[in-house]
C-alpha cells in the first residue's frame, strides 16, 4: 500500500496497483496522475464509496466523470438477521 503513494511509479506498476482488490491499495493510487477515465471508473464499479473521494481528486478526472461521482448513489446495504 505504501507503493501506491508514490508519485514515481512506471506506467505499469501504476496501472497493476489500479488494479488491485484491495479496496486499501486502490484507494491510495486513485488521485496518481495519469490513470485513464476508464481505470478511474473501474474503481469506481468495483470499491464503491471506499474509493471515490480519492478518484474525485485525480488531476485527470473528466468533467463528465466528476458529474457521474457527485450523482452517486452507492447501493443499499442490507443486514440479516439472525432468528433466536
């Protein structure tokens, strides 16, 4: 996770570490500069709300894709219960 900080990471690294399911490690990568509005959405899809505030921040988020973030809606979590 402490990789994903720096901001001196190959393109490939970068790209494998967006990659990540690691909700932890994507979070710290999310706002490297030079990720692709599709890898930034790919994060998006697959962390949810763990990751879209560091995606928000990312120098190359599109317009569009900071309006798709801001209209959000992260789905509804449901809690079973137990039955005594």
């Amino acid at each position: 996770m402490l990789l994903a900080h720096r901001r001196d990471l190959s393109p490939e690294i970068r790209d494998a570490l967006a990659d990540d399911p690691d909700a932890k490690v994507v979070k710290s990568i999310a706002p490297h500069p030079g990720l692709s509005e599709a890898q930034l959405r790919a994060m998006v899809t697959r962390h949810g709300a763990r990751v879209l505030a560091k995606v928000a921040v990312n120098p190359d988020a599109t317009a569009q894709l900071l309006q798709d973030l801001a209209l959000h809606r992260p789905p509804v979590q449901t809690r079973r219960c137990r039955s005594a």
